[in-house]
C-alpha cells in the first residue's frame, strides 16, 4: 500500500470504507458474513467519526470529566 493510498483510507467516512468493501453479490454463507462484520465496523468508525469531531475543539472534557464527544454520540445517535 503507497502513502496515498494509506492517507485516502484515513479521511474515509465509514460510507465510503462500507462501500469499498461489500461484496454486492453475497449468496455464499463466507460473503454474507464478511458483509455482516463490514457492517459492524462501518458503525464503529461512524461512532469514532462523530465522538472525534465533537471534540476537536481544545475544551472538550466536560465538568464531569466526561468528553463532550463520547456525550454527543450517546445523546444523538446511540440506540438502546
């Protein structure tokens, strides 16, 4: 793998890691549950994705000590 390649995969949104690596066509049991584990990491790095832009500003702990990211994503998008 060559630096661009390494630095596109970086700036990746989980949509677009998603999109590279479903395999469109998973009527094998080996390719449907390839496709399920890309699912499982796609909402990981969309978890990372939005906690590490809530915090990009430098205050980002709260009073609490609890980051503002990790909040963020609970309050907005975490499923219970």
């Amino acid at each position: 793998m060559d630096a661009r390649t390494i630095k596109q995969r970086k700036t990746m949104t989980a949509v677009e890691w998603l999109e590279d690596n479903l395999i469109f066509e998973p009527w094998a049991e080996g390719r449907f549950k390839h496709n399920c584990k890309c699912w499982e990491q796609a909402k990981a790095m969309f978890e990372q994705q939005i906690i590490d832009a809530a915090n990009w500003d430098s205050k980002s702990i709260s009073e609490n000590g609890i980051r503002k990211g990790d909040k963020y994503y609970n309050e907005n998008f975490k499923k219970d």
